[in-house]
C-alpha cells in the first residue's frame, strides 16, 4: 500500500515535526499553568510528586487544555499533586503483578496466545494514573542486539499468535528500530497479528507520518492499534486526520479507557467520546476499572457508580458504542468482565 502524505494544518512556514513537538515538551508544572493562564497558587504542593515522577506534556496536547481552568479534564490528567504521595490501601507499586510475568528482558507474557514487548521505557505524555508508573525500565530496556532472547522466546512458544508492542510508549522508538523489530517478528511465522498500544498519536498527531505508515503497512502481519483516549476533548482535527489515515491504510482502530474520577466519570462525557471514537473511525472497544497503582488513588470510581455508569450509557447509546467495562487482576488468565446485573443491550 501506498501511505498516505498527511496535509498539514498549520499555516506556519515550519511544522515541527514529531520529534521536535517531543523535545519541546514541558517538564515544569509551574510553566504549564503559566501557559494556561492559572494562578499558581490555585496548585496544592505539588513539589514531592513532580520529583518522584516529573510531568511531562507536548504543546499539541496543552493546546486542547481550557485556558484558566485548573479543572480540564486533560490537566487532570498530567499535573503532579499532592495526592499522589499519599499512601491509600490496596494501591501498590505493581498492581497487575508483572514482575512475575517477566520470563526474560524486554516480554511480559500473562495471557494465552499473546505477549507483550517493552518496545520503549519513554512516553510522549506522563499520565498521572499510569499504572506501570513504578515498573522497573531498567531491567527491560534493551538496545538493538540485546533483543535476541526476547526473540527466541517467542519464536519458541507456537501458542503465541500475537505480538503486543508497549511500552512506556512503543512509538516513542524511532522508525527505524520499529521496521527492524516488525521485520524480526514476520520472520516467525506463527505469529500472525501486531498490536500497538499508544498514546502517543493522539499526543502529537504528527507521529503519524510517512515513515511511521512505511513499517505499519510493509509488514504480512495484520496490524491493530489501540488508542488509549478517555476524554473527547482529547480528539482534535489533527487526531481525527491521523486516525483515518491510519484506517484508510487498513490498520484496525481500537480505544482503550481508563475511568478518571473528574476526568470522564459522567455519562454525558463518554458518550461523547464513544461518538467522537466512531466518527474518528476508532471502535469504544475497553473502559477499565482503574488499576490499583500507588499514587493513583485519587482517581478511583468506585463500583457502584462503575455500575450507574455503565446502565446509563447502555440507555443512551447504541451496543457497540458502548465499551466493555473490564478490570486487570494480578495473576488472572485474562481481563475480567465487570459483572453488574444483566441490563439489554440493543
Ligand atoms: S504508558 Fe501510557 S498511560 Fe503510562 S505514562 Fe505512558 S502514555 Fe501514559
């Protein structure tokens, strides 16, 4: 297939390209209020959690943020707090138990018939909730020959019939290493489907450009890509743009979210972003329950208005917008359903 060339949509003489938008972004929560025209003392002290995991943000996501607003719904999502260092019960440093399901550098194989590659420890974005906040990079950070073993593993295991890139965020790699890996991964022939799980083009939609459509559409392997959205004020016409590109190349378009407490706990707003999804081209596929990860517990909904939630979007929307609701459990053979009383579904 021929990749598509994406219009830009700036009139500037220069577009920053993806690595720019990356190297510019900001890492000081003080600048981003400033840029957002808050007052800084509307901040709670923030200092301990901006040192243990510093905020880092792209300027083609701040551009979405409300101005004044301390409570947008995408600040929330970056802005260290002071919660974060508070201790809450059930909520530790590796809530789904992948330290156990590490059988060598670089692969977490948890479920049947796929595993998972550490593609790269780097994010575009530093997601306050991110539930492998804490997960030890350093030991499954691997340069290009140091790929081998990762590679025998799964070329030695036949039930492995997909391929998971993460990360951090797989497309924080550059293209090259990224056409390189694919290539070693169509080599194995059981191996028949490629998922990626980003955030990254919804990030900086620029991600998704010609060298980048190159390796996603030279590959045998089918290829899936799961956004991971929670807000439909996340999408913008540049996200929109990028996300059909990918469809028309053949890429299949998931959405995977995360229920934020502030963020997207209201009916109204997931189903806006149910709507926004399938007008981008991208299918509500997971809502999940947040995972019980240390300095997150400000963002937990609890089951019951998990519940509501769910029977009102159901009312309000037509079945296959509506996201399956699911949570992550240490040691599970797969994600479990949310199991609320049964409720049509049409
Ligand atoms: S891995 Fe995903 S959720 Fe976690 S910080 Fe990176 S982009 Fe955000």
């Amino acid at each position: 297939m021929t990749a598509d060339i994406i219009p830009h949509t700036s009139t500037d003489a220069h577009q920053p390209c993806w690595q720019e938008e990356l190297a510019t972004a900001i890492r000081d929560p003080a600048a981003l209020l400033k840029l957002l025209e808050i007052d800084p003392t509307q901040l709670d002290s923030s200092t301990a959690a901006q040192q243990a995991w510093s905020i880092r943000v792209p300027l083609p996501y701040v551009q979405r943020m409300g101005k004044g607003d301390i409570n947008d719904p995408l600040l929330k999502q970056v802005l260290p707090l002071g919660a974060e260092m508070l201790s809450a019960p059930g909520f530790s440093s590796d809530p789904l138990g992948e330290e156990d399901a590490n059988p060598v550098p670089g692969v977490v194989h948890k479920y049947h018939g796929r595993a998972l590659l550490i593609i790269s420890p780097a994010c575009a974005i530093h997601c306050r909730y991110c539930f492998r906040r804490h997960f030890p990079y350093e030991n499954n950070t691997l340069g290009k020959g140091e790929w081998q073993a990762a590679l025998n593993y799964l070329a030695n295991d036949e039930s492995i019939s997909e391929v998971i890139y993460s990360g951090g965020d797989p497309l924080a790699a550059n293209d090259n290493f990224l056409l390189w890996m694919t290539e070693q991964i169509a080599a194995i022939p059981h191996i028949k489907r490629l998922r990626i799980h980003t955030r990254l083009p919804l990030v900086i939609p620029s991600r998704i450009d010609q060298s980048c459509l190159h390796w996603l559409t030279a590959t045998r392997l089918k290829v899936v890509m799961v956004w991971h959205i929670n807000h439909p004020n996340e999408i913008d016409h540049a996200v929109t743009q990028a996300a059909q590109t990918l469809k028309r190349q053949g890429i299949e378009l998931l959405n995977q979210s995360v229920l934020l407490k502030q963020v997207n706990d209201s009916t109204q707003t997931l189903a806006a972003l149910s709507e926004q999804l399938f007008e981008a081209g991208i299918l509500p596929y997971y809502i999940h329950r947040l995972d019980k990860v240390a300095g997150a517990a400000h963002f937990n909904v609890s089951d019951e208005r998990i519940q509501q939630l769910q029977q009102e979007l159901l009312a309000l929307l037509p079945g296959y917008l509506v996201p399956r609701f699911v949570c992550e459990q240490a040691g599970a053979r797969t994600k479990l359903a949310l199991s609320f009383p049964k409720t049509d579904i049409a």
